[in-house]
C-alpha cells in the first residue's frame, strides 16, 4: 500500500521544525517514529500535505531525575525506555507499558511522545500517564508550555495540541515513598491494540491505609478514562481483597468500551474488572503493601 | 511533488536514488536496489516479513519493519539486508541453523525471522528459549513453525 503523495521534511533543530510547521500550514503532520502514523497514511485513513521528520533532532532522546519530575524527551524509543535501568528499578509501570507496545521491531521506531500526541485511546501509555498524574510539555515559536496529561487528551486522536506546537518532553513527578504501580494488559495476540488495560498507582500511608489511588482504563472511552469513583473509594481504606473487588467494580462500571472483534461490551468490562483488581495488587505490593 | 536525492549504504555497498517522498523503504530495497530477498508480507506493520536492521552510528543493529520506514528516512544510513547475511559464499550460523534445524516451511517469513533472530545474537549472544520466543514476537510465521525456528535460533547461538 502507497501513502498519497505528500511532501517530506526533515527537521534539524526544533527552530527547524516549528518554523517548517509554520511555513507548511494545516495538512502538516509531524513524524516522530512513524508506527501509527505511516500505517494510517498507508490505509489512506488519513492525509497530509507535508510530513515533517523530528527524529533526526538531537536532544529530545532521554531520561532523566530531575527537579522532583522523571523526565522523558519525547523522541525516546519504546525499546530505549524497556532497556533503562532507571525505568526498570524506579518505575516498573513504565516497564510494564512500553513492554506491551506493539511488538519489538515496532518498538525500535515507535516514540513516546508519539504514542500519546497520536492520542488513540486504545494506544497503551495514555493510561499509564493519566495514573502517574503526568504533565507533557509543548514548545511553540513563541516559547513552552505544560499541559496536564488529564487535559492533554480531547478525543479520540485529538489532543489540546495547538498545529504549531511540538510536544517536547513527558515530566512525570517522582512519587513518594511506599508508592507503587503496574500496568496490566490483556490481548489476543503480540502487537494488538488492548482488549483491556488497567494502570493503577498507589501511594501507602505508613500505616498501610491507601493515601491516593489513581486508576486509568485503556480503550474504555473517547479517552484514557481515569476512574475516580474508583480511586476515592480506596482513599483512606486498608486495600484488603474486599475493597479492592469494590474498586475494581467501580472502575468497571465507569468503563463504556465498543464491542469489536476483541470482544462484546460486557466481555472487555469484565476483563476490565479483573485486571483492575490484579492491577491493584500488583501496585500494593511494587508500593511495599499487603493486600 | 518534490523528490530527494538519498544515499544510502546496504550491505556495506553505496547507494544513490532518486526517491518520491512517500516511497517506503521496501520498496527502495526490492524495486530499486532489486535486492528482494526482503519480503512484503502484510503492508500493515503486522508480520515482520520486511525486517532490515538499521545501523546506528555506533554501530547497534536494530530491526525495523521496513513497511513502516519512509526510504527518504534512510538517507545518510546503513542497512544490512538478508543479503548481507552471506559472507565469501559461505551462510552465517543464523542461516545455517534454519536449515540444519528445519526452521523453516514455506520460507515467506525466513528474511524477517533471519534478520531479527540475527539482531538479537548481536545483543544477547546466549538468550533463552524465552527470550528467543520475545525477540521474534513481531515476526509471524504462517506455517506456525516456532517451534523449529526457536531450535534454529539456538543452533546459531551455540555457535557463535
């Protein structure tokens, strides 16, 4: 399958980039690693007059402690966060989420910042950010901005974005002790999209009540859908099984899912539930709880 | 629509083309190198059929759908191809193991399995059955032969 014709750009520099944003107008898209975007425009379920390469910027490939925040530029690979030792000993949720994007060679070229400018609620680390309270930072040619990851995605493949911003770096703030999350995902086969997920992270008063609870669905709405009633049963509570199986019923309860060929609306609710409640545990014990 | 002048090093050789701006890479490789041991499987991003490695700079061999990669994008890089595999008429143990150990059926999938199994003996020189199981989980086998494609794997890793 051919793409229709367009005009390619690479960009050296950010200034490069925005400045060809500018000049190229609204069918400009940017093309960071290319795994959602190329397919798309193969498929024709999309169209742009110019495509703008970012990935050839340097400096938007890294993470980093830095300031209270876990900062990750938004070039970074998927395969380059699965291999962080930092990401690995710090963040396991993170490991969790990138090890299930897509399969392997895809996550070679596949980026973060990509994976949530594309905004496709079924996409894997919209969750994952809505859970970590995550703030995306976007430059335009008049300076930056940050952007809470809860008002970052407006729809499906729709993002708060303005055309002339660039998304630039992912601040994720560093959670404090006896905290602790995972991310679950259930599919058919390697490199589906989700028939469902669940990210859940949890920070433990030292008395071993849940101080906060934040719990995020993938593919359950328009957008990474956090579930509030959810996490605000949990505050305060012992997560012992029994509230826990209560959030979980919560957070299934506010999932509205399409039935596709993964499965029926009931069916991925359901398994929704269930992984919410594993989620949970998983995050109780990583935050060095009991449940 | 414009067209750019790319250059591109596959296999160790130097290439220059003339390419539209939404050619993809395969077809660079196959249409206008003519070097078509990569094959076109499902165009969708799926089955790994297309795998390349792209080299870095500092020389790590990554595997890419090139389904997935503008040619334009490889201007100014380095590509090992099947192709590549081969060294002075001889079949590098990845290859032989494949034959050795049955790893393949219909073959439709073997330059993708090839090049990532190879990628990953570049990385992980003595991976587990798990780990094989892992690195080849983006390339699809329609005969479902893994089972000899893990053992292929092996052969070549015992040695390397």
């Amino acid at each position: 399958m051919i793409p229709a014709a367009f005009d390619y750009h690479r960009a050296d520099t950010l200034a490069d980039a925005l400045a060809l944003l500018e000049r190229c107008g609204d069918g400009a898209k940017l093309l960071a690693g290319g795994q959602s975007l190329l397919p798309l425009l193969k498929l024709r379920l999309g169209m742009v007059t110019d495509l703008v390469d970012i990935s050839g910027i340097s400096g938007l490939e890294y993470i980093k402690e830095e300031g209270g925040f876990l900062k990750i530029g938004a070039m970074t690979r998927e395969s380059t966060v699965e291999r962080s030792e930092l990401i690995r000993s710090r963040y396991p949720i993170l490991l969790d989420t990138a090890a299930v994007v897509a399969d392997p060679l895809v996550r070679n070229r596949a980026t973060l910042g990509g994976n949530l400018a594309h905004a496709d609620p079924a996409n894997d680390h919209p969750a994952t950010m809505v859970a970590l309270g995550a703030t995306v930072v976007a430059r335009a040619p008049g300076g930056e901005r940050t952007i809470p990851i809860d008002q970052f995605f407006t729809d499906i493949l729709s993002t708060a974005l303005k055309p002339n911003e660039i998304l630039t770096e992912i601040r994720i703030p560093t959670p404090p002790p006896k905290s602790g999350g995972a991310y679950l995902k259930l599919e058919r086969k390697v490199g589906d999209f989700a028939t469902a997920a669940v990210a859940a992270q949890v920070t433990l008063r030292q008395s071993g009540e849940v101080e906060r609870a934040r719990i995020a669905l993938t593919d359950a709405g328009s957008v990474a859908l956090e579930a509030i009633q959810a996490e605000q049963f949990l505050q305060g509570k012992k997560p012992d099984g029994a509230t826990i199986a209560e959030a979980a019923r919560l957070a299934a309860q506010a999932a509205s899912p399409t039935a596709d060929r993964r499965g029926s609306v009931e069916y991925k609710r359901e398994m929704a539930r269930v992984l919410t409640v594993r989620a949970l545990r998983k995050a109780v014990e990583r935050a060095g709880g009991r449940s | 629509m414009a067209t750019h002048k790319i250059r591109v090093r596959v296999n160790g050789t130097e290439h220059e083309a003339e390419v539209e701006s939404r050619l993809l890479l395969v077809h660079l490789i196959r249409d206008q190198l003519r070097l078509t041991g990569t094959h076109i499987g499902c165009d969708t991003t799926h089955c790994g059929a297309c795998t390349v490695l792209l080299i870095g700079p500092d020389g790590t061999q990554e595997p890419v759908k090139s389904c997935t990669m503008l040619a334009v994008q490889a201007d100014g890089r380095e590509l090992k191809t099947v192709e590549g595999l081969e060294q002075d008429g001889k079949l590098h143990p990845i290859q032989e193991g494949f034959w050795q150990e049955h790893g393949l059926q219909c073959g439709f999938c073997t330059p993708g399995m090839l090049m990532t199994s190879y990628a990953l003996l570049a990385r992980n020189p003595h991976p587990n059955e798990d780990e094989i199981r892992r690195a080849i989980s983006g390339n699809l086998c329609r005969c479902t032969g893994y089972v000899n494609i893990v053992k292929a794997v092996q052969y070549a890793a015992a040695r390397l």
